[in-house]
C-alpha cells in the first residue's frame, strides 16, 4: 500500500466518522480502511467528542483493533439492531453494489450490514468499477466438506477459482470455512443472477456479492471525498 493510498483510506474513514452520532450503535466492518475509523472513533470517544456509542465487531480483527482504540463493544445478540454500519469494499459499482471479502471476514459483514439501519461504505477511489469482478476476485465462503465441486461448479461459469492459503495452507475465516477466490477475465455480467444461483447451493455459506445493501459510498480521491448515495 502506497502512502498516498492510506491517506485517502483515512480521509474517507474522517468522513465516515461525521455520519456518528452520540448514543449510537454502529456495526464495525473490517479492513485497513475500518482500522483508520476505528482509530478516528477512539479518538473522539476519548476526546469527548462523542459519547455512549458502542460497536458490534465484524470479526476477531475488528474486535482486537477496537478494544485497543478503547471503542466499548456488544455483540449482536444484544443489540440486534444497528444504526449504523461503516465497512470498506474491494470492489463499488456506480450502482453501490459491491463485492467485499478479500480481508476473510464476509460472512459476519454481511450479518453485520443486514442489521443495521443504514450501510455506509468507505473507500479509496481506486475501489469504484464500472463493472463487478473486473478489479478483485469475487470471494465465496465455502464448507471445507466437498470444496472441490463448487470449485467445478464456478469454473465451468468462467471464473478462474482458486482455494485461499495462508502460509502454505488453506485459509479458514473466523467461522473455519473455506474461501474460494473467483476471478471472472471480463467481470460479472449477471451479479445477481449468480449470487441467486449459489444461495441455492448446499455448501456454501455465503459469497462476497453484496447487491443492494449499501446507503452511501464514501469514495476519497486527490480532489477530496466524493459521496454517491443509492436510488431508494
């Protein structure tokens, strides 16, 4: 990651910390563009300038980042609902629809975003396409029983799949699944169409296409932070 890379992931998590509130409970997603609100967050919780807001953590990182930038956090089982999730993505179409899960956590994102009132996505510019699948690979959170026939079952869909490792051995998300990372040459040309397909598929948990699920994008470039809001 280049400096300037990070300085735009931090302006864009300083304007996602305007959207907090006093009292509110925010879902907290995961990521080096989330590790930067976490930090501004505990700042202005310790400063005073926001109180009695608490988070609930996308996963065992966000957790371990937050209570060392003092941000108290519940679970979702007490809270239920949210009234604000701040999350990255790797991929934003111009439509906010997204594909995330690059970091392992998308499972408990996606729970996380499904909860909350509103789904605010910070970003670099770098992360806007025009196109799903044609900047990052589509993650799909698979069981680690039979993984090889969804493997078959993408590739004969045109995507190049490969089992995520992590140190010579497959990677398992904080659930202990398995990710398979799909790369589509050309991009997504039905997103949905294939998100349907595979919630039908006995095996797999979850996959990295968030469709219809983001509020707002905040999108940071040399300019400054452009904000594009979804058509309700």
């Amino acid at each position: 990651m280049t400096e300037d890379t990070d300085r735009l992931k931090r302006d864009a998590a300083r304007a996602a910390l305007e959207e907090v509130r006093d009292g509110m409970v925010l879902g907290l997603g995961t990521g080096s563009t989330v590790a930067h609100f976490l930090e501004l967050l505990g700042a202005a919780l310790a400063d005073g300038d926001l109180t009695e807001v608490k988070g609930v953590p996308s996963s065992v990182r966000t957790g371990r980042e937050s209570r060392a930038a003092g941000i108290p956090l519940v679970t979702l089982d007490d809270v239920q609902t949210l009234d604000l999730t701040v999350d990255g993505a790797d991929e934003v179409s111009p439509e906010l629809d997204l594909i995330k899960g690059m970091g392992g956590a998308l499972l408990r994102e996606k729970m996380v975003a499904q909860a909350s009132r509103r789904f605010v996505v910070i970003a670099d510019e770098g992360k806007a396409v025009e196109r799903l699948g044609l900047r990052s690979p589509l993650p799909v959170e698979v069981v680690d029983w039979g993984w090889q026939v969804h493997a078959r079952w993408l590739e004969a869909r045109g995507a190049d799949v490969r089992l995520r490792q992590k140190e010579d051995l497959p990677f398992r998300s904080d659930n202990g699944n398995f990710i398979l990372d799909c790369v589509f040459p050309d991009g997504l040309p039905d997103p949905t169409g294939l998100a349907e397909d595979l919630r039908h598929r006995a095996g797999v948990v979850v996959t990295g296409l968030f469709l219809g699920m983001a509020d707002r994008a905040l999108l940071a470039g040399p300019d400054g932070v452009r904000s594009l809001e979804r058509d309700r």
